[in-house]
C-alpha cells in the first residue's frame, strides 16, 4: 500500500467509505503539532498532503473524532484548543 493512501472499505448497502491508515493520520498530526497556528480548509489540507477529497476528508475527521483537531465556523481544520492559545 502506497504511503497516504486509504483502503476502500466496501459495503452493499452505502456508498464506499475511505479509512484513512496510521501512517497518514500520522503524518498530518505531526504538521498540525509542528505548526500549532496552521488552518486549512478541507481543499487546502488536500493539497497540502496530495490526497483525494475522500481519504482527506477521513483523515481529517479521525482527527478531529479522537480530539486532535477541531473545525473552525467557516470549515477551516485547527489543532484543538488553539483557538485559546496565547502568544
């Protein structure tokens, strides 16, 4: 399996859903720890780590269900708590 990619998990009764692998959600904690400032918004995020919008959009949602990330009013991905974060 390439790195950053997700597995297709199929079921007859709903559309195909992306899990996104340990690797990838990984990789993109680190960039959120590195930079606690970063905020991308779900295309930005998709660029950033040249996913498709699927397993992106998973990715991101796993982070944000085990309390890592957070998402803003306007959509944009933050790491959670940084919006009380002081400079």
């Amino acid at each position: 399996m390439a790195i950053g990619r997700s597995v297709v998990s199929p079921s007859p009764a709903s559309p195909p859903v992306a899990v996104p692998n340990a690797m990838l959600v990984d990789r993109i904690r680190s960039e959120f720890s590195e930079m606690p400032g970063l905020r991308l918004t779900l295309l930005q995020a998709r660029r950033l780590f040249a996913l498709d919008i699927v397993t992106c959009s998973s990715a991101l949602s796993a982070l944000q269900a085990c309390g890592f990330l957070a998402q803003t009013r306007d959509g944009a991905f933050i790491m959670a708590g940084a919006d009380r974060m002081t400079a």
